[in-house]
C-alpha cells in the first residue's frame, strides 16, 4: 500500500515568502519513496494577474514570479540514482486562466540578449474560462469578437530537483536538473526521470498551464493554479543525465540550452544513448534507428534557455523495458488509487 501524504501550499501567501529557485531552500517535508502526493500550486505570477486591466509590470515585483511548491526531501535519494515523478492527476483549481505579453520577453520581440531597438510590444492581458466539465480552454480576442474553444490539456511547465555542485538556479530556467522545461508533454500519465544530485533530491513543481502551444512563443501559456496527484519513488543506481519522460506510448528525452540547434542536439544524443541502452544496439545504429522514427516538439524558446524534445514510439522496439520498468509499476498505483476517489 503507498503511503499518502497531503502537502497545503499557501495560497494567499506573500510573493517575498515563497520559494522562486532549485537548490538553496530547506524541505518543506520529507517523503518515502512510493508515497503518492497530494499537493497544489499557485500560478506564475501568483494569482497577482487576474484581470484584463492587471499589467505584470505594475503588479508584479520581477524578482518573484514562477513560485514552486516543494522542495520535497525523498528518503534514500543519493547522487547517481534517478528520481522518477509519475503525475497521476493535473487538474486547474480555479475555473479560470490567464495570459499575458510580458515588455521584452516572448519569441518574437527583444530580449536582454537579443537587443534590439525596437520599444517593447503592448502590454495586453487574456483571460480565459476553463470549462473543467466540457474539458475545455475558451479563448476570447481583446480587439474583435473572435473566440475559440481549445481543448483543455494541463501540465506543469516546471518539475525540477537541486542541482549538482551546490548551485542554486531561478526557477525560470530549465537545465540538467529539470526546471522550466515548459514541455506540453509534462502531463498526467507521464513519469518524469530526474538525475538525483544531492541527497534526498529536493523535488519541486509548479508552473501550471491549463494548456501550452509548442514553443510557448509569446513567452505566457495559459497559465494556472494546480490540484496535483504524483507518485514519487526511486530508481536506484541508475544515473540520468537530462531528463526524461516515460508515456504509455514513448519514451522523450530533453535539452535545455542556446541556441535552439544546440538544445536539439543535447535532446538527440540522449535519446540515442537510451535507445542503444534499451536494445543492445550499437551507438550508430542507434543513431539511424532514432533519425527515422524521432519526432522532436520544441517545448520552448523564451526562457532564459531554450528546451527541445525528442520522443520515440515504445512500439519500434517493443520488447524493451525502460527504468526497470517503474512507469509500468505506477501507472498501475495510479490507476489504484483512483479507483478508491
């Protein structure tokens, strides 16, 4: 039987007192591994941008945006083992979401490091009802009648732990270590794989999309507070570079770094280290199965860097059996667990 535990995030919390990075912050609760966590998170921003008329630049203090719930100290977790994070359930908690054009961020305008002269775009603020029973996302333009209903596809952008040599990183960067992946494929059903660095791992998340375009080129995903169910447990003694995912139907390697090419590439070589891992394969042969069955979603190109993905169907190599098989072990926890709501 896995040992539940329930974690309350303050919602009402002030943005000074919350937790913005990975590495540096004391647990806020030790946990076995096998335990199934019952926990939330808040938006990006908070819940402080929560109306067309709210500007991020007026309501927001830029040092605290992208607050995470955790970290979580996981029993047993020592370097060179493999957290892995199976989300069981990712659901908004409010009936509403909220986008955003943020001055000199997004794909398509200024940056920091790619200046420009141009003046920062508009200021413009989206709102979105989330129709939790229609499993819906309802898009409204601000300057024209024009709406859309877009299917309702949760996620949270950001699933991280401490990373190596003691650094402590801003919870709006992906790395090594997870972080601000932003990848859609961060979903329910999905276990994520994680390289254990320090002791006891220091897991958190947060960052919750109701749902997110490839890439997440304007920078904002629709973005929303979270009820979340995951398993966390362990994979010992196997070592996990970057991480990676597990689905019912791929296995998905990433890469976080610029330029794009390059975070394609980190992607792409994981994958095909994990296939040559899986079939016994040679590193080349690997390489041609990979080049013809790869698909490869950007997750994003607006953090501080970039974060590709790179995903293979488990159907072209049936027989193998990936992380000794842990996904297969919680989908089946999971799915238990469920039944008793």
């Amino acid at each position: 039987m896995n040992q539940i535990y329930s974690h309350a995030i303050d919602h009402d919390a002030p943005p000074s007192s919350l937790v913005y990075t990975f590495g540096g912050v004391e647990p806020v609760a030790s946990i076995m591994p096998g335990t199934i966590l019952s926990t939330s998170t808040l938006d990006c921003f908070a819940g402080r941008v929560s109306s067309t008329s709210d500007r991020v630049s007026e309501v927001c203090d830029p040092r605290f945006i992208n607050p995470q719930t955790g970290p979580f100290f996981v029993e047993g977790a020592e370097p060179g083992d493999t957290l892995a994070v199976h989300f069981v359930s990712i659901e908004p908690r409010a009936a509403w979401g909220v986008s955003t054009l943020v001055p000199f961020f997004g794909s398509l305008t200024a940056s920091a490091t790619t200046a420009l002269l141009h003046p920062a775009l508009a200021e413009r603020t989206w709102i979105y009802e989330i129709d939790r029973a229609e499993r819906l996302v309802r898009y409204a333009a601000l300057d024209t009648p024009f709406t859309a209903a877009l299917p309702l596809d949760p996620m949270h952008g950001t699933v991280g732990v401490a990373p190596a040599l003691g650094e402590v990183r801003s919870s709006l960067a992906p790395g090594d270590w997870g972080g601000n992946m932003d990848t859609p494929e961060m979903r329910a059903g999905v276990t994520c794989y994680l390289g254990v660095n320090v002791p006891g791992a220091m897991l958190s998340l947060g960052d919750g999309h109701a749902r997110q375009g490839e890439g997440e080129a304007c920078g904002v995903a629709v973005e929303c507070a979270m009820d979340t169910v995951l398993i966390v447990d362990l994979v010992k003694g196997v070592s996990t570079p970057w991480p990676r995912l597990e689905s019912d139907e791929f296995i998905i390697t990433t890469g976080s770094t610029k330029p794009l090419e390059d975070a394609f590439r980190i992607a792409q070589v994981q994958m095909v280290r994990w296939v040559a891992e899986l079939t016994g394969q040679s590193e080349l042969d690997a390489y041609q199965l990979v080049s013809q069955t790869c698909l490869s979603p950007v997750a994003n190109v607006v953090d501080t860097v970039y974060t590709m993905v790179a995903k293979v169907p488990k159907a072209v190599f049936p027989e193998a059996v990936a992380m000794r098989g842990v996904h297969a072990r919680l989908r089946r926890a999971a799915a238990a667990w469920m039944s008793t709501r």
